[in-house]
C-alpha cells in the first residue's frame, strides 16, 4: 500500500477576513443609521415650521375675510389710524375686535347679530408656538365724511418668530390689506 499525499485546500474565509468585512459593514452600517436619523430629524422640524406656517396663513385669511365683509373700521387703542386693536361690525352684525396681546392674536365678539343670537366667539387665534412680537393695524378711509372717496381700508403688520424642533427659531414679517367689499360713500 502505498500512501499518497493529499493536498487539500479549503475553500472559504479566514478569521481575520471576516473581522473585517464585518467591521466595514458596521462601520458603513453606522454612517447610514446616523445620516437617516438626521434626516428625519430636519423632516420632523420641517413639518413643525410647515405647520406654524400655515396656522400664521389660517390667521390672517380669516382675519382679512372677516374685515373685508364687515364695516364701520375703528382703532380702539392708539391714534384714529395706528393701532395694535382693530374693531369693526361683521358681516353678521357683531362687534368684533382684533388685539395683539400675550404674544399672540385674540379675538373678541360681542352684542348681537342681526338675527338676534348672542356674539360669542372669543379666543386666541394662534398657535402657542408661534410667537407674535408686533402687530399693527393701519385704517385709512374710515372717517366716513363729506369729500372722502375713499374706500375703508386696513393694512395689517405682523412680525414674529416661530419655533420649530429642537429650538430651531425662524422669524417673519407679514403685511397684507383688507379693503371693504361694500360700497362706502360719504354722507352728504
């Protein structure tokens, strides 16, 4: 009998080569779980901002919607044409008025409407997060006298800043104009 040497070689991965596949797998593994919480970290505050966004946007449609059925435009604080409170009559009748206070927009109603029913809507307008520093209210054509073609009108001023996420702050400035949709002729 003879005896015969066999080589043999297996066929596979040493010890070593898998410690480093593996260690380059975690490695990237850890660079992509890191970029994909970031990412949906700016996602959430992106959403946070969108949001206040469009609570700043719901505010001021429904404020200028508002004034521009109503009449009888007044400040009621300040001068007869700047104001940080405007007040006006609604379309239905009541009294309302807008006030910049406690970092944010409220709104009050008050009497009755034309059909009689209670004016009862009051309330803050804005979102807690978002923080209103300035708000102001520019009548011009509201005096309602002989000579005076002008059509009533607001401009409203608003800055304020709005938090987003982990303390992300970004501040804004807005104005818009609200003109009265009814006829204002003077009285003769």
């Amino acid at each position: 009998m003879t005896m015969t040497r066999r080589s043999h070689y297996f066929k596979g991965f040493t010890l070593i080569e898998l410690i480093v596949s593996v260690g380059l797998f975690s490695v990237v593994a850890l660079i992509a779980a890191t970029a994909y919480l970031h990412l949906v970290d700016i996602d959430r505050r992106t959403r946070t901002q969108s949001d206040l966004v469009n609570n700043m946007t719901f505010v001021m449609n429904s404020m200028v919607s508002n004034i521009r059925t109503g009449s009888g435009y007044h400040c009621v604080t300040s001068s007869e044409t700047s104001c940080t409170t405007f007040g006006f009559t609604d379309s239905s009748g009541c009294a309302t008025t807008y006030t910049y206070s406690n970092s944010g927009i409220s709104e009050a109603q008050s009497g009755s409407d034309s059909q009689g029913n209670a004016c009862t809507n009051t309330g803050e307008l804005t979102d807690p997060a978002l923080v209103i520093t300035g708000m102001n209210f520019i009548t011009t054509g509201v005096n309602n006298s002989p000579g005076d073609y002008v059509q009533p009108q607001v401009i409203i001023y608003l800055s304020g800043s709005m938090t987003a996420g982990s303390g992300v702050t970004s501040t804004f400035n807005v104005q818009t104009t609200a003109v009265q949709r009814g006829i204002d002729l003077p009285s003769s």
